[in-house]
C-alpha cells in the first residue's frame, strides 16, 4: 500500500517477480513510462490500484489474473486503443474502473455478462455505437458509469443504474434528455446510513441519543472509522454496510451500532462515522471506552475483507464521574469523613512494616508466575501441564534450529494464537509445522494448548493431523506437527497455488473431512466437539488428502453429555468463527456435536461457490437459498457456482452436484434437531463420491473401515499415547452412539 505518497520514476520490473501479493496500491502518485508487462506474474492478486499517474504505453494484459476483484488504471496516458480482450475474462471481476484512459471501438457485449461484476465506471473515453443491457445480466450488476463517451443509442435497463450524461444518446433530438440515463452520478441513491426509522419520533436532549435497537436515549462512544483500502465503491449498497454493522457488534461485543455520513476522501480513504452504544445502562463505563478503543487502534477488529485496512478516531466520551468544581466550605458529613480517614491511614503505615516483610516472597511468586508455561523432562512441572507419559518433547534450542531462529522465510501461516512455522528436524527428523503461540492473544492459564495436547494426544485418524510433540520452556510455547504440504482449502479455492481442485477432488475432500469431524464425534471417549470447523482449519497434503487441524476451541463431552467443565451443553462464552456460527449455539450457549454440522456445512458451499462464508457484506447460506429459490440449480450454477468449476466442469462433471448442495443445506438448516449427525453426513456423501442413490430414510451406521483401518500409523511404544487428565471416568468399553 503505497498510495499517495509523491512517488517517481518508473514501476520496477521486479514487483511481477512478488507472486504472494495480494493487493498493489501504487495510486495518486508521479509514476511514469509502461506497466511493466510481468505484472500479469500476479496471480492471486485481488485488487490493482494505478490510478492518478502519468503512467503510458499500452495499456497492461492481465489476461491469467483470474483472482482480479477490483481493477482502477483510471488518469493516465495510455496509448488510445479499444478495449483490452482481458476485459470480459475475469471471473471474479466485481469493481472495473479505468476513466480516462483513452479507450475506443464498442463496449465488449461479454463485459456485460462477468459473474461476479457489480460496478463498471468508464467515463471520459472513446467509447462509441449501441449499448444493449440486458436486465439479468448477471444478477450483481448494479452501476454502469459511462459519461462522457459517445454512445448514441442505449436500453434503459430496470434494475441497473446506467449513467449516460455528454453522450450523443442525451442530446435533446434524441429524446432522452429528461431520462434517468441522462442524469448525473450525484442522483444515484445516497449513501448508506443505519436505519432509525423505528426511533423517528423518539426525542432525546443533550449528549443522549436513540438507540437504534431499542431507541432508548443513551450517550453512544463516538468515533471515525477510516479505511485505506476498500474494493468498491458503491456506497448505497446496505447488504454491505449491515454485514458490517453486524461485524462490529459481534467482535467489539456490543449490542447496537450506528453507521454514518459515508464519503471517500482525496485519497480514496473510505470514512464513516460510528457510534457504539451502551448495552443497559445510560453511559458507558470508563473501562468498557477502553476496551472498544483498544479492540479497533490495535486492530484487533477484523473488518470483512472488502473493506481492508483501517484505523479509528475516537472522540472524547462525557463521563458522569467526572470530578465537578466546588468552592464551598466543608460541612459535617466531610470532616467526619476525613477523620475516618486519617484513622484508616493510620493502620495503614502500621502495615507497612509487615508489607516489607512480604516482598521477597512476592518478587519469587512474581518469577514464577512469569514463567508458569515452563516445563521440561528434567525440571519442575508447572502443575498447568497434563499428565504426560512418553510424549516427545522438543527443547526451544532444536526448535530454533529447526527454523532458522523462527526466520520469517519460515513462515507458513498465522492466526489469532500466533505464526505456524515449517522446521526441518537435525538427523533425518523431517520435515514439521510448528505452531508458536503468542501470549498476548493467548489465555493466562494455557487453556488452549493444553486442550490440543489433550485432543491430538488421544486421537489417531487419517484425516486429523498428527501431533508430534510440544516445547513448553521458559516463556515459549509451541505445538509440533506433521507436516502437511499444500497448505489449506481456503488457500488453494483462492487459487493462491498451482493446485486446481476439480468437481471429484472437492468431493472426495469434504468426504476425507466429514470422517475426520465424525471420528470425533462417535469415536474419541470421551467424545469431542471441535468447535472451529472452518476451511482454513482444513489441510491437504501432498495427494490432496485432507486432515483437520486446529484442537484449541475442542471441548471435551463428558459421559452424560457434560461439556469439560461446565453444567450440560451450556458455556459462559461462545468460541468459533464468524460466518460458521452456529445460530443456535450462538443464541442460546447451547453447544452440540450438530454445532460442527453447521460448521461442516458451510465449508461444503466454500467447496462449491469458492466463496468466503462472509464477503461483500453477503452470508453463503442466505446467497445460495436465495439463489435456488429464485431459479433453482440452474440459477445456482449462474449465480454462485465456482468460475472455475462452470468452466471446466460440464454438467456430465459434476456428478452428484444437486445431492451435495441439499446436503450442505440440510447441515445449515437453523435448529439442530432438522440437521444430520456427521455419521450420516459421511455415508451421503460417499455415496456422492462413488455415484450411488443416496438412502435418505435409513439410519445410518459407520462402518468400522472408514475409522479404524484409516489410522495414519501405529503408535510406538517410545511415543505411546498422552494419559487423558481430565475429570471423567473413561470407560473400558465403547457404547454404540
């Protein structure tokens, strides 16, 4: 992100050789000379901003560039020329602006037909002759910008803004002059603003202000949200800006927010107003400002992805404990209350000599407790640790080792709890990912490590990862597994490899993970509900093979359907990811094995769609019933089906495509009696795979074969199995589920 920021000369040739980037802003600066011609090198790039340069030559081919979601080249120089042939090639095209850029000939009729294109902005060029839109184009479009061209004849669509002002079409002998097509951008609708209407008669004085969810008068914490790097600019469109409403309340943990006064900057900086409102009381406390402020300056807060970086101002908050002036003399009730004072003070230095005596025992507890994590086979354990017994424990030194002193090069991942490391072990130990925790965003106690040594300790399957072992020294924490090489499902359905996942392979993958989950669930004892199933929690390996990772949210479902540590199925705090949530479990605190359905469920539409749970402000599971609903398959297949399956999937190939996508909704269906157990969701979707009728009225049995005979290696003696040391009563035998 370099935007603005004065710079000369011309765009190097070695930024095509950075495969990994993912967003280029290079606008509003003194850029000269040619795009360089590798820039199409940029695969998984999302968004190219190179608007606002002095930029010439042709203009760039980014034919290949299939990850293309936003493209602005808009004030430049380039050698006149008519419509590049990429224009109509880019599957997930959603945002293309190049105004000014001296394009000619007719508008390409393919442009029109994108599946994923929403905004087209092409005004002041060349462009010329007839301009057919038909209404369903694609179901997305919603403005087409093209002011300032020559078009001189256009259909005026129902649905679709096209703006047509200082073309031939608008001039008075053409009779269009008075239509909507003539009119100018700043008729479009307004921008987006929370809706209030529910609260329009409600009064309130001074600082207070409606609430918008219960309009009751209360002081809001207000404040500036600004975005550097968003990917549309439509601003009107309020599926976007509720999905982030509703993004802010759940991660900030507040009830009701107020989205405003939305406008792009100089810089293109997308601001809004926002303003965060108490839950009960009339003001926030002191503590809760500081816990919202903290959550957006450190950028805690994950916006959805559309709308990227970000920061925040906050304004000053009028608190009701604020200290008030007074100039009148002390009364009774004060000077008793000093006196109490003065005698409270007075024990209070008696206390300190015994305060002295307690420091050094306070300054050992003080190490301690810094190093409370610590443990290794020929010290003191901690008391924090599990009971172990032959487990393999790495010294932080062989880790270092392994990794080039953690070397950025090392890389492979990060998250919330820290960076995934790959490690190459001395003497022929190959090759491990090491997941090293950052304490920071980590719980005091070590509740999640500790959750997935005890998870991946106890359970052997094919389709979970391997845990190796754990270096747990001084204050360093780490987690050792197998490695596994191709990265997750999120990462190759974004293309971010050379890996193209057809129709059969994603099949075969949400069968391989379905056994996994259900190996928990009916398997493992006590059971064990993952709590995070999501795509990036799901690895492949070097045949595509997949595995589940990821143990820390796992909860452990103790004989009578008792959570690890709590009453019945009932937790003091909802864990998982935005966009699997299970609605119910997200209600109520009510948390089930149907809970990884869910979950489950909305990794099968990101296997169909290629789609984020959550992006441009639109939840899968409401986009693909809404779809149906519309038109059935068909509309499915146009609408929201991989680009990438439709082009090289014909019907014939993708067997078993409506027998999956009523099974992915059978698993998001909103109340957990209506959705299958993760027994039932393998045994259908074997039969998908193997292209046999699907027996929906049997009850189904897991075969032993699809647990037991799939387990990745026998455990040796050296490094048996971890003793379980929780508070439950194992059984000797397993009891049917």
């Amino acid at each position: 992100l370099f935007d603005n920021n004065n710079f000369e000369g011309e765009i190097p040739s070695t930024l095509g050789l950075v495969n990994t980037l993912e967003i280029v802003r290079l606008d509003r600066n003194s850029l000269s000379s040619t795009i360089p011609s590798n820039i199409s090198n940029l695969k998984i790039l999302f968004e190219l901003h190179l608007s606002n340069n002095k930029l010439e030559g042709p203009v760039p081919d980014l034919s290949g560039m299939t990850r293309l979601q936003y493209v602005d080249l808009s004030n430049n120089s380039f050698d006149p020329s008519e419509a590049p042939g990429w224009f109509k090639t880019l599957p997930r095209l959603r945002e293309l602006v190049m105004e000014n850029c001296g394009l000619t000939g007719q508008l390409p009729s393919g442009l029109l037909d994108l599946p994923a294109l929403e905004t087209l902005r092409l005004k002041n060029n060349e462009f010329n002759g007839t301009l057919k839109v038909d209404n369903s184009a694609n179901g997305h479009l919603q403005v087409i910008d093209l002011e300032n061209n020559k078009i001189t004849w256009a259909t005026q669509p129902n649905n679709i803004s096209l703006l047509l002002l200082g073309n031939p079409v608008c001039d008075i002998e053409a009779g269009l002059s008075s239509s909507k097509l003539c009119h100018s951008m700043s008729t479009l609708p307004g921008s987006y603003t929370t809706n209030m209407e529910d609260c329009a008669d409600r009064a309130c004085s001074g600082d207070l202000k409606p609430n918008p969810r219960t309009c009751q008068c209360q002081v809001p914490y207000q404040g500036e949200l600004i975005f550097i790097s968003p990917s549309f600019s439509d601003l009107s469109n309020a599926s976007r800006f509720k999905e982030l409403e509703n993004s802010l309340m759940m991660q900030v943990l507040l009830d009701s927010v107020f989205i405003c006064c939305l406008s792009f900057d100089n810089n293109n900086y997308l601001n809004m107003e926002v303003q965060f409102y108490p839950s009960d009381h009339e003001y926030f406390e002191r503590m809760e400002i500081v816990r919202i402020g903290s959550t957006l300056g450190n950028q805690i807060y994950k916006a959805p992805n559309e709308f990227g970086p970000y920061y925040f101002i906050g304004n000053s908050y009028p608190f009701t404990d604020a200290p008030e002036s007074r100039s009148k003399r002390l009364n009774k009730p004060e000077i008793t209350g000093i006196s109490v004072g003065s005698l409270i003070l007075g024990f209070a230095i008696l206390g300190l000599g015994f305060y002295a005596l307690r420091q050094k025992k306070k300054a050992a507890k003080a190490i301690e407790l810094s190093n409370r994590f610590a443990w290794n086979p020929h010290g003191k354990n901690s008391g924090t640790i599990p009971t172990l017994k032959g487990a393999r424990w790495f010294s932080l030194s062989e880790l270092k080792n392994a990794t080039n002193n953690f070397s950025e090069d090392n890389v492979i991942g990060s998250g919330g709890c820290g960076k995934v490391y790959k490690g190459e072990l001395s003497n022929g130990g190959g090759t491990v990912a090491i997941k090293r925790f950052q304490l920071q965003g980590f719980s005091q106690d070590g509740v999640e490590i500790k959750n997935e040594i005890e998870v991946l300790s106890r359970v052997h399957h094919k389709n979970l990862v391997g845990l190796m072992g754990f270096c747990l020294e001084k204050s360093e924490q780490m987690l050792v597994y197998e490695y596994v090489s191709n990265g997750t499902l999120r990462e190759n359905l974004c293309g971010r490899g050379d890996i193209y996942l057809n129709w059969k392979t994603r099949v075969r993958i949400a069968v391989e993970a379905a056994m996994g989950v259900a190996y928990l669930h009916n398997h493992a004892n006590p059971p064990i509900i993952h709590r995070d199933i999501k795509s990036t929690n799901i690895l492949l390996d070097e045949n595509l093979n997949a595995k589940v990772a990821d143990f820390g949210l796992s909860k452990f479902v103790a004989e009578g359907g008792k959570e690890q540590g709590g009453k019945g199925h009932v937790s003091t705090k909802v864990k998982g990811t935005l966009g699997y949530l299970d609605p119910e479990y997200y209600m109520t605190n009510h948390l089930t094995d149907k809970s990884d359905v869910y979950s489950f469920g909305v990794v099968m539409l990101e296997l169909i769609t290629a789609r984020l749970p959550i992006e441009d402000g639109k939840y899968i599971v409401r986009e693909v019933r809404r779809a149906l609903h519309s038109g059935g398959f068909d509309a499915l297949r146009k609408q929201l089906l991989d680009p990438l399956l439709s082009d090289s999937d014909s019907d014939v190939g993708l067997t078993g495509f409506e027998n999956f996508v009523n099974l992915a909704l059978s698993c998001v269906e909103e109340m957990t009696t209506h959705r299958p157990a993760m027994s039932e969701v393998v045994k259908e979707l074997e039969c998908i795979a193997e292209q046999r009728p699907i027996n929906n009225s049997a009850t189904v049995e897991i075969k032993e074969s699809s647990y037991h005979s799939s387990i990745d290696r026998e455990v040796s003696s050296e490094y048996a199995l971890f003793h379980y040391s929780g508070p439950y009563v194992v059984p000797t035998t397993v009891e049917p589920h």
